[in-house]
C-alpha cells in the first residue's frame, strides 16, 4: 500500500495500479486460507477499495464500479455479523456512498439515491448502537449531502434543500463539539458551500451569498493555518468562484468579475507551482 501511494504521488497511476492489484492477490490468498477471520476479510474490503480509487483515476468506470461492488458484499457481511462494531457499519456507510456515486457519475441518478438512502439507513442502524460514533455522524451528514446534490439535479428542489439544511446541522454539531479539529470545520465550510451552490441553482442569489461568504471565510482561515496545502487552496478558489456566480445571478457583474479574478489568480499560482 505504501509502494502504491508513493507512486502515485509521483504520477505513475499505472504502476500504483499493478501494486495495488498485487495486495489484492495476496489478500484474498490469506483469506481463503481462514475464510473466518474479521481482519483478513477488513483486508481484501480494503483493497477493493484501494483498488477501485486506481482505477477512478485512470477512468476504467466499469473497473470502479465492479470493485466498489466487491467492497460492498463484503462490508455487508462484516456488519451483518453480531461482532460488528461501530467502525464496521461506518465501513458499510462508506461503501454504500462511493456506490452512489459512481451511479451518479454514470447517469443513473435514481440507483444513486436508492444507496444513498441505504447509506443512510445503515449510519442510523450503527447509531442506534453506538450513538456517540463520530465517523457515523459524518457518514449521515455525507449521505444526507449526497442525496441532496441527486435531488437538486432532479429538480427535486424540496427535498434538496431539506437534505442540506439536516446535514448541515449536523457538521455544525460536530464541530462545535471540538472547535480545533481541522477536518470537521473543513466540512462543515463545505456544507456552508454547497448550501450557497444550492441557493443560487434555486435563484436565491442573496441567501446564496450569505452561505458563500461564510464559507470563503472559513475556508481562507483553514488555508491560513496551512499555507502548503494545495488542495485548502483550490477550496478558496471554489468558493470564490461560487461568489461570482451568485454575484452575476444579481446583475452584479462587476463584482462577478472581480471574484473570478481573485479565483483564477489562485488557480494559476497553484499550476505554477506544480509545474516548478
């Protein structure tokens, strides 16, 4: 898995590819050798998972879609299982929401809600057990979010807003729950984003606004306590963007223009500096 990353991180998807297609091997080898164990089975799960995020990368759909298949037989079979535990469901959860969205990057946007209505019913089931289990939270509020993003391309605009509107509050109460933690503020600017995007598809240009505004300014703060992540960056971009779009939906066009200025002005740095 290490080889994998590293060479992915240096651009070579292919090689990351045939290493990552190798640990599957090998773990399916140790799994049919003790078909019981919880661990050997966590294992190959992973892999699927690893190995479907490869595939993602170099664009073999149909690949993407029969790994992330696999993944998800066998995180049901791990919590169907009494021993499950909180992270099993929470595996599940994940599984059940990278289905949807292959479904959705494919067109098939009424397969993508049944899962994400899956995902959302397993966070529920796992949280009726373990109630306190962070990553469980997250996994309602990203399947909520995602259910949303189908509904709002559905026109289901009800619905869509409703979904983001009980997602967000639940980013908002994990973050207040621990202020410092850099993640759960990340998302929670994400939920202040997507809203804004939400609004401005609705044609609340105003409303709109206000959720972009808060989440460039949380999201230029992150960006601050991390000035060498590109990605916190490329965020900021985002939001920006998003502001010249709710800003021309206004007739504001020159402010339109300067927030896509300032976003482009970001965008460009950052491919200056990965061409360096």
């Amino acid at each position: 898995a290490r080889v994998s990353g590293a060479l992915k991180r240096a651009g070579d998807y292919r090689g990351g590819l045939e290493f990552d297609k190798r640990a599957l091997e090998l773990r399916k080898l140790l799994l049919v050798a003790e078909p019981g164990n919880r661990a050997f089975r966590r294992a190959v799960a992973a892999s699927y998972t690893t190995l479907g995020g490869s595939l993602f990368q170099v664009g073999d759909w149909a690949g993407v879609l029969a790994t992330r298949r696999s993944a998800l037989k066998l995180h049901e079979e791990l919590a169907a299982d009494p021993q499950a535990d909180g992270d099993d469901y929470r595996s599940l959860n994940l599984a059940e929401t990278r289905m949807a969205s292959i479904y959705s990057r494919n067109g098939d946007q009424a397969a993508a809600a049944r899962m994400y209505e899956r995902s959302l019913q397993t966070a529920r089931k796992g949280l009726e057990k373990f109630p306190r289990h962070v990553q469980l939270r997250l996994g309602l509020a990203a399947g909520l979010s995602g259910l949303a993003r189908v509904q709002l391309a559905e026109k289901n605009y009800s619905g869509a807003v409703a979904n983001y509107t009980t997602a967000h509050e639940l980013y908002q109460e994990i973050a207040a729950e621990d202020p410092q933690d850099t993640r759960s503020r990340s998302m929670l600017a994400t939920s202040h984003y997507r809203r804004g995007r939400a609004y401005t598809i609705l044609g609340d240009a105003g409303r709109a606004a206000k959720e972009l505004q808060i989440a460039l300014k949380m999201r230029e703060q992150l960006a601050e306590a991390d000035p060498v992540n590109a990605g916190a960056q490329g965020e900021v971009a985002e939001a920006q963007a998003a502001l010249g779009d709710a800003a021309a939906r206004l007739n504001q066009r020159g402010a339109a223009l300067e927030w896509y200025r300032r976003a482009h002005a970001i965008l460009q740095k950052l491919q200056q500096e990965l061409q360096d």
